[in-house]
C-alpha cells in the first residue's frame, strides 16, 4: 500500500482514549444516578389499541389522556392512521375500560375497542432480568469466539469494544430519559452484531497485515489496516443510517426509540472498532510473535530428506 494513503489512525489513540473514557463515567453515572427509564414491557402496565372512524389527531388523544388525570402514556398508530396503540404504565387493570370509557365520551369520532393487554410487573421485572442475562451471555460469547478465531488479545479488544458501545447506548437513554423497553434491547443486540462485524473485518486484516508486513511497527501495521478497511467501513456505516434515519423520521412512534438506539449504536461501533479495539491491541503490545502461524512438522518429515 502506497504510504500516502495510510491515515495515522493511532495517532490520535490518547485523544479517542480520552473522549472514550469521558463518555463511559459519563454514562456510568449516569445509569447509577437516573437510572434506566424502563417502559410497560419490564415494569408492566396496559396495552390498549383502539379504531377511530376518523385520522385519529396523536396530540389531541395525548391531550385527552392527560386531562383526563390518567398516568403518564406512549399514544402511537399501527397499521393505519386510524388505528392507535395506548400504552399506560399502571398496575390497574381496569384503567384500560376506564380510559377506553373516557376517550369515547371525548371524542369527536366513533371509537371501538380492539384489544386491551395487560402485562403484570412480575413478568416485566422477569422480562428484564432475561434481557440483562441475554446481553452477558452474548458478550461471553462473543469472547470466546474471537479468542477461537484469531487471539486472546483480540478477543480482549472486541469485547471492550461491545462493552463501550452497549454502556454508551445505555447511557444516551438514561440521560435523555428515553423508555427503555423490548425493543430498544433488541436493538442493542443489533449493535452488538453489528460493532462485532466492523471489528472481526479490521482484526482479520491486521492478522494479515502482521503476517505479511515484516519490517513496519505494530502502530504501523494496524494504521495500514485501518486505512484499507476504511472505505468498507464508511460505506456500510452510511448506508446503514440512511435506512435508520428514514426509520427515525418517518417510522412513527412505536419504532422511534429503536431507531435511536440503532443509530447511536452504528456511529459509536465504527468508532469504536476503529479507535477502541485497535487502541487496546497496542496496550496489550501486540507484536508479529503473537499471530505467527503454528508449523506443525509431520513426524519422520526430517529422515525422508536425508534418504533423497
């Protein structure tokens, strides 16, 4: 590779180091002051999902909920604008009829009842506990994985890298105070997948580049890595939040917080499979002993050159 087209990524690893580091208390902080603001999927509550024979106007029924002294609810559409979901945190169960009843009398079109789900805080608290499980057992696995396919140290630097990534996306919603429910943990089991991509690409070609390139340095060899991997990087991360912002903006309600944390995810995982991974390889000094390939000799190999 043409030495002018290598971008001095580890240059600035103090810098990123830092940046990294701020934003990790920040979040930490965060998460132990705020805490996460869970939505009805974890801390249980009532579903309602009601057909208006008119466009149903979201502000207006919002409105409506408000005045009506009912607790704090997420009122979005599906399917049609005609269709809308109420989700209430309450551990009444009959606040659904309640609601129901109260929207009907204010309301200026005909509303029928669909389906009203309550889900209680036992299931939710169990909900949350399986999630918090899930996203361990996928890092451990991931750990592993990585430890299998290249090196220790690697697999070291990838599961720093997913940990950043979940405690930053994790941290963005407690400071924002975003509801955190089933499907924002969905989405950060999508960043995991996808950070965990981006970092095996630039891992995989620094093992290449380590084995190939004798005489560059360890910085050398993973700035050479970084800046041919560059192109694929930019390319999948943009095209990946072209479809999240189109989801953002136009997705509704229901998706918005999915859409938000995918976002984080995706422009926190490039970063991080850039600037944490590599950074931790070159903490741990990763050197060309490390990735030499294992030459296993066949037995007698030795005695059948002296006979020839």
């Amino acid at each position: 590779m043409n030495e002018k087209k290598v971008i001095n990524f580890m240059g600035q690893r103090k810098v990123a180091a830092v940046i990294s580091i701020l934003l990790i208390v920040v979040s930490i902080g965060s998460l132990a002051v705020n805490k996460l603001s869970f939505g009805l999927d974890f801390t249980g509550g009532t579903a309602i999902e009601l057909h208006y024979e008119q466009t149903a106007d979201l502000a207006a029924i919002r409105a409506q909920v408000e005045a009506g002294g009912f607790p704090p609810a997420v009122v979005a559409t599906f399917g049609t604008d005609k269709d809308v979901s109420i989700r209430v945190q309450t551990t009444d169960a009959k606040l659904g009829d309640k609601l129901v009843k109260y929207l009907r009398e204010n309301s200026d079109s005909e509303v029928s009842l669909k389906r009203v789900s309550y889900v209680g805080p036992q299931i939710g608290e169990e909900l949350r506990d399986d999630g918090g499980l899930g996203l361990l057992f996928a890092l451990a696995v991931v750990m592993v994985y990585v430890a299998v396919r290249f090196q220790l140290k690697f697999s070291l630097g990838a599961v720093a890298a997913l940990a950043h990534d979940v405690l930053i996306v994790l941290g963005i919603f407690s400071v924002l105070r975003l509801d955190f429910d089933l499907t924002v943990l969905a989405a950060i089991l999508a960043v995991i997948g996808y950070s965990l991509n981006d970092t095996i690409v630039v891992s995989d070609r620094i093992r290449e580049n380590f084995r190939k390139i004798r005489k560059a340095s360890p910085t050398e060899v993973i700035n050479i890595s970084l800046s041919q991997t560059l192109g694929r990087t930019l390319i999948t991360s943009l095209t990946t939040l072209l479809v999240l912002l189109a989801l953002f903006f136009v997705g509704g309600e229901t998706i918005h917080n999915f859409a938000i944390a995918l976002i984080t995810g995706v422009v926190v995982g490039t970063y991080s499979s850039i600037y944490v991974a590599a950074n931790i390889l070159l903490m741990m000094d990763i050197s060309k002993e490390d990735l030499l390939e294992v030459v296993v000799e066949k037995e007698g190999a030795d005695q059948e050159e002296i006979m020839l």
